[in-house]
C-alpha cells in the first residue's frame, strides 16, 4: 500500500492505493491504442476545443485545485494558486498552438508534382511526473501530447496522487474515451510503463538517477525520449550589482517552497569585493521569510515532501564541512519542517555545494574574480538554470556565452518558468529535446515528407 500524507500534518493520510501491476498498465495503454484512431481523426479544431473545455473546468475548479495542492505537497497558498493558473493558461495556449500549420510545402522537382510536409501524432506517450509541481508539469507535456493527436498514459508521483486524480478526472471528462490513461505507484508500475511495447515516447521529470535509467531503457527500446532532471542552480553576484535587490531575489529563489524547485537557487557566489557585505544582506533576507503553515497567506517557506527529504537535507548540511550561518535546524510539530539554512563554504566538493539537496538549502562561497565565479559555477555535473546579478552589459554578455545552463537569468531568480518558451538544461540536468512552447511540438509530432505526382 502506498499513502500519500500532507506534509504539514502527517497524520492526514490524503490518499492511499495499492500500485498498479503489468495487467493494469496493460489496460490503459491497450485503451489508449485503441483510442488514437478516432482522436487523430477528430481533428484538430475538435481537440482544440477539448483543450479550452479542460482549461475552463480547471479554471472554475481552481480553489479546490489550489487547496488540494496545499494538503497533499506543502505548497504555500499564493503559490499552489499560482500553478494552478499557470496550468490553465498553458491548456488554453495548446488549445491555439493546436490550429499552427502542421506543414510544409516544398518546390517540387518535376512538373505537376507537390512536395509536402506533414506532421503526425507518434502514439501512445508515457508521461512520468514528480511531486512538486503535480498539476503543472504533467500539464505541459499531457496538454501538447494530447493536442498534437497523441494518447497518454500518464503515472503522476506516488506523492502526489489525488492531485494526479483531480487533474485526471477533469481532462478525461473532455476526451474521447480512452486517450488519457492513468497508473499509479512508483518505480516498478514506472519501469512496467517503460517497458510496454506498445508505448511509442515517454515524456519524464525527476530526478537524475531516474531519469538516466529511463533514458537507457528508452534507448534499448528505440522510442522517444525526453528527460527533464535536477538542477543545483547558482547566482552568481558580481560587485557591481545591486546587492539589496539581489539578496531578496535569491532568498526567496533559495529558500520559497522549501527549496523543492528544480530551479531553485542552491548556490550563491559572490565575487570578492561585495562577499561579506553581500553575505550578511542575505542571511538578514533568509531570516525575514516567513515558514509557516502552507495554508497562511504570508507563508513562503512551508515544510518538506517527507521525513526521508528533512533527514537527508538535515544530513547533507552536517558532512557539507562548512559554516551554517543561519538554520539547520527543524521547527516543533509533526510537520517536516526545516529551517532555510544558509552554509558558508570553502571547497566546491561540499556536498552542498556539489549535490541536489532539494530542501531550504543553500551553499554561499566566495570567488576571486567572474573568471572564477563561472569555473566554480560550471564545476557541477547539472546545468539547468543559473543566474547573473550585475549591472555591467560586457559582463552580462560574457557570462551569458561561457555559462553551461539551458535557462540563463539575469538580475532575476533562478526560479521561474515561462510556458510558452523552451524549457530544458544542459550536461546531467536534460537528456533528449526541449519541452514546453513549441518545442513541444517537435517532441510529440514527426514530420513525413510526401511527393505527390499526377503522372505523365
Ligand atoms: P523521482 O525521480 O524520484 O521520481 C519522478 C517520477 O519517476 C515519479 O513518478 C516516480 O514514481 C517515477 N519513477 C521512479 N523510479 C522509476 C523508474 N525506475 N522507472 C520509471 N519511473 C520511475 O523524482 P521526485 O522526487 O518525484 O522529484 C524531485 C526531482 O525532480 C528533483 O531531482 C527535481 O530537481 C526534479 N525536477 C526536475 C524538473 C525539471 O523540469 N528539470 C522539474 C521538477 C522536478
């Protein structure tokens, strides 16, 4: 049996199931198969209208959406209204990006001859998603899958599954029967999923160790595969930036929704001469966050995911071997709380400062010049987001070219997505195509090129 429990009161069980086994994940992909003539043959106007229905019911639902997501994952309030939003606007976006010309046409060769390019649905895509952003996420790959023509059998987080139901059950009710399949559990019903000869691409989010085992399945398989996985996100701050809008930033990149962001800012480095005075403006701004109930609307912080995520933070900061300049420490109460901590260190292989925490956690560390900064800010194995904070446009320009990031921001937070560009990183954090906008797109259709001659 698998349960779900709210991370703020852990004796509220949100949701309990036993994982599904091959003979149900057999079902839904069999369902979804045999669903996909009729909705390719919909056409896309119909599955567009389908998108906008589903964008309306979530939009007319968002309270329950929105509390749900506060109950079952710990988000703040403001925030888990903020995804709900956000996935309502990205249904109504494929509703549109559904009707862009699905191809080309090209000069032909001979006379009375069309050379055409046409884009179809692959399939039956298997859809993986985390926890912490359980409405969003599977939003952005399930809403262009489903537009494009595609069916999905999607598995949300074993730690986030009534969120996954009431996303579900909204989406299924605007659908022909079948195309959006769902199976729960965890590793096993995942790998059962992968390992269906039928499923034509899987779409994952999680973690690296994860997300590196499905992409070699998918590659022992031959089928698609995109991989979006961890970040350890750093802002660098150069002398000339403005150190009191740069430390509000990062604290709240850092440390809002207890860190649990793929693009939260884990690293700070500061060049030389702003390190100390950058460094106490930024443990006074960490402080002034409020960690409270995930309910309260001035919360920022909120608990973690789950005892294990608290335990493992807890002990990353005792072996990182630096300083803990504020934090590291759990609050009173049955919720797992952690509070924002902010680790000074000197060695860069500081497990802080080298390894996804994915909690209230971050590592600050001084750097002699921006040369040094970016080697340092390059030293990791992930490169999803990193940051810039300064005011010089040679500066800017430089970091922007040398940085390994697939998400670069300047003078802004780490954190922060926008659905209608490309989203993905480099090195371990990315594996396979970009997702969201219309990159989407390339990811969920395939391009035939057809000749059509009239003959002699
Ligand atoms: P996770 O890797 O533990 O799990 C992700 C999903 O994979 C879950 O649904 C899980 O049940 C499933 N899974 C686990 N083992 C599997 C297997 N062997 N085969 C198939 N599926 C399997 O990640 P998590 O703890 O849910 O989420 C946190 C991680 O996700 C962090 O590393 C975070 O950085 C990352 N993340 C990345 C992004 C991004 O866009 N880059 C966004 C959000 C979260």
């Amino acid at each position: 049996m698998i349960r779900s429990l709210n991370p703020d009161s852990p004796s509220d069980v949100v949701d309990a199931f036993e994982p599904d086994g091959p003979e149900a994940i057999d079902e839904e992909v069999q369902r979804a198969r045999a669903s996909l003539e009729e909705w390719r043959a919909s056409g896309a106007p119909a599955r567009s209208r389908a998108m906008n229905a589903i964008s309306r019911e979530l939009e007319e639902r968002a309270a329950e959406a929105a509390s749900l997501l506060v109950r079952e994952v710990g988000k703040p309030i403001t925030e888990a209204r903020a995804e709900v939003s956000r996935a309502v606007a990205i249904w109504r976006y494929y509703a549109q990006i559904a009707l862009l010309p699905d191809g080309e046409t090209y000069p032909a060769a001979g006379p009375r001859q069309w050379l055409i390019t046409r884009r179809y649905a692959v399939g039956a895509c298997a859809v993986i998603t985390p926890w912490n952003f359980p409405m969003v996420i599977p939003t952005w790959k399930m809403a262009p899958a489903l537009a494009f023509g595609n069916a999905v059998v999607w598995k949300p987080s074993p730690e986030a599954t009534a969120c996954g139901r009431l996303l579900a059950d909204i989406a299924d009710s605007h659908l022909t029967e079948g195309v959006l399949g769902v199976v729960q559990g965890d590793a096993e019903t995942g790998s059962a999923l992968l390992g269906h000869a039928d499923v034509a691409a899987v779409s994952f989010t999680g973690s690296v160790p994860v997300g590196k085992q499905v992409a070699v399945e998918a590659a022992r398989r031959g089928m698609r595969v995109q991989c979006e996985m961890g970040g350890q996100n750093a802002s660098l701050v150069l002398a000339d930036a403005d150190l009191d809008h740069a430390a509000s930033t990062i604290a709240y990149a850092a440390m809002g929704y207890a860190g649990q962001k793929c693009t939260a800012t884990s690293r700070v480095i500061v060049e030389e001469p702003a390190y100390a005075e950058f460094r106490d403006r930024l443990v006074a701004a960490i402080e002034g966050l409020p960690i409270v109930d995930p309910r309260d609307e001035a919360c920022v912080v909120g608990p973690l995911i789950s005892d294990r995520a608290r335990a493992s933070a807890l002990e990353a900061i005792v072996q990182s071997g630096g300083a803990v300049l504020t934090g590291g420490t759990t609050l009173e109460g049955e919720g797992f709380y952690l509070c924002p901590t902010l680790v000074e260190v000197q060695d860069p292989s500081s497990p802080v400062f080298a390894q996804e925490v994915f909690a209230p956690v971050a590592a600050i560390i001084r750097a002699a010049s921006m040369d040094e900064g970016i080697r340092l800010a390059n030293t990791v194995e992930y490169g999803l987001v990193a940051a810039l904070f300064s005011r010089d446009v040679g500066r800017i320009m430089d970091f922007s070219d040398r940085i390994e990031a697939g998400l670069i921001r300047v003078n802004a937070p780490t954190s922060g997505v926008d659905f209608h560009a490309p989203f993905g990183g480099t090195k371990s954090s990315s594996f396979g195509p970009r997702e969201q906008g219309l990159a989407a797109r390339e990811f969920f259709t395939e391009s035939r090129t057809l000749l059509i001659s009239a003959g002699a």
